[in-house]
C-alpha cells in the first residue's frame, strides 16, 4: 500500500506538463567576451627597425641635398652676374630672366625641404600616413630632378671654350649641379625602396597597435549573454 502511495505521488512530477514546464524555463547562454589580444599589443612604444631608421636618415640627406643644390644654384648665379655686369646690354637681359627663373623654382625647392624633414620625423614616430605622402613627394621629386638634369645638362653643353673662360664658376657649378641631381635621384628611389619593406611594414603597424592601446577612447567590446529559449519538445 504505502508502495503503491509513494509510486503515485512521483507521477506528477514525471509527468509531460512538469517536464513541459520545466523545459519552457530560459537558458542562460555562455557569455563571450571579445576582447583584443594582449599579447599583440605592445606595452611600451615599439623600437624603431633598421629598415624605418634608414627611410628617417635618407629623407634627411634629401633635405641636405636639396640645400646644398640651392647653394650651388646661387654660387652658378653670382658667377655669372660678374659676367654679364662686364658685358651689358643682351648679356644682363639674359641673365635678368635666368634670375627670375631660378628664383621661381626656389620657392617649390624649400618646400621640398620642409616637406622631407616634416614627414621624415612621422616616419620615424610611426604614422603610417606620412610614408603614403613622402612617397607622393619623392616621386614627385623625382620628376622634377630629371627636368632639371635634362635642363642643366643642355645649358653646360651650350657652354662654348669661349664662355667657359669668361665664367669658370658657372661652368663648375653646372658640373657640380648634375652631380647633386644623379645623388638626388638615388636618394629618392632608395627612400621609396626602404619605405616599403617588411621592416618599415612592422613598425608602422606596432606603433598604429601602440598608440590605439594608448587611447582611452579604445575600449574592449564585451558581448552580453543572451538568454536562449529552447524549443518545447514535441509530444506524440
């Protein structure tokens, strides 16, 4: 009897509405938490590699080399001023209009000096956006060295013995313009080779990983669980 009592008082709770019940009752899904990597996040600022140093040490020398073309530049100009003060007339017409060209082309040389050291110092903090533009200037610069070259060379070939010595300065000046030019135009290309390798690659991207760690806006995304409601059982 008392068998049967306690048989009949499990029923219930074996029975499909309680086990439907209980079924119905949300699940609490595991929460995942997305968080970045702390491992790939530096610490402390990334060294600087060799290969991003060198871009630095190279828009540097462009800057210099750039100065020294100025000065060159100006040393060609007062030689041949003496001449054409000594000779007058159309001598000091022509090198009236040769002023004012070399003064014109000038103002975009110091630009382009500015504009080396400016972005050669972002380089070598790590902005990756400042390699994208000193790339557009030194293809840029480029183009301009093969004009000036082509320009140089045509006025140091039209030079006669006749002139050469009346203005000595001038002609070495020319000489040592096509040099500078030649040195420019390595420089360039060897600062867009060393913008681009894998060495310059990494450090840009540890210093981009460096300075979003740095930033208090950055914060990590943490999913939140969403409860799950499981499916009523089907009954036959």
């Amino acid at each position: 009897m008392s068998e049967n009592i306690t048989s009949g008082q499990e029923k219930p709770q074996n029975s499909p509405s309680v086990q439907q019940t209980s079924s119905q009752q949300p699940m609490m899904q595991p929460a995942p938490t997305a968080y970045a990597s702390a491992a790939s996040i530096p610490a402390t600022r990334p060294k600087i590699t060799a290969l991003a140093m060198t871009a630095f040490i190279v828009s540097l020398a462009c800057a210099l080399l750039r100065l020294v073309e100025f000065g060159t530049m100006r040393s060609a100009m007062s030689s041949l001023q003496t001449v054409a003060a000594m000779n007058g007339g159309q001598s000091l017409r022509n090198y009236n209009t040769l002023e004012s060209f070399v003064s014109f082309i000038s103002l975009p040389l110091f630009l382009s000096i500015i504009l080396y050291i400016l972005f050669g110092v972002f380089i070598y903090r790590g902005y990756n956006w400042s390699r994208i533009v000193m790339t557009v200037i030194a293809v840029l610069a480029l183009a301009g060295i093969v004009l000036h070259t082509f320009i140089t060379s045509a006025a140091l070939s039209g030079m006669n013995e006749e002139r050469s010595s009346l203005a000595p300065g001038f002609t070495s000046s020319l000489s040592t313009l096509i040099v500078i030019y030649v040195v420019l135009f390595i420089a360039n290309v060897a600062l867009i080779v060393f913008l681009w390798l894998p060495g310059t690659n990494r450090f840009m991207r540890d210093s981009k990983a460096y300075r979003l760690a740095q930033n208090p806006m950055v914060q990590p995304t943490v999913v939140q669980a969403q409860p799950v409601q499981p499916q009523a059982p089907h009954q036959n």
